[in-house]
C-alpha cells in the first residue's frame, strides 16, 4: 500500500486523463463486450499518444499557495 497525499499533482493529471477517457469514450460508446472495451481504450490511447498535449494548469500560483497555507494552518497542532 502506498499513501498518496489527495494534493499530489501526478495523480490529479491521471485523474484528469481518466476523466477524458470516460467523457469522450465509455460515455459516448457502445460496447459489447469487456474485450471490445479494452481494444476501444487501447485505440484511444493510442490516438491520444499520437498528438499529446500537456495538461495546462489553471490556477495560479498564488491561489496554491493561499490554499496550501489555509490547510497548514488548519492542520497545524491538530496531534497528526
């Protein structure tokens, strides 16, 4: 088991990433079968690694570092 904290930007990118399979994929689809899925996934993924786009932040550094320091000061003396 590993922990990951929920402010980890890795795994909200791959979060993200699910997000458009199931938005512009499984949503939309229809599919027969587990197997006709998972080639339907492997062929998006594949289109999607094709032509990559970075995922583009939106929030600015300052609004992270306001929100970070409200949880700090939050947590802060909380016996963690």
């Amino acid at each position: 088991m590993h922990f990951t904290p929920t402010s980890s930007s890795w795994i909200n990118q791959v979060e993200c990433w699910f997000g458009f399979i199931t938005d512009e994929l499984i949503r939309r689809g229809n599919h027969q079968s587990v197997q006709a899925l998972e080639a339907d996934i492997r062929t998006w993924a594949k289109g999607w690694n094709e032509d990559p786009k970075p995922f583009i932040w939106t929030k600015p550094a300052e609004l992270i570092r306001e929100s970070i320091g409200r949880l700090l000061t939050r947590i802060s003396g909380a016996g963690h």
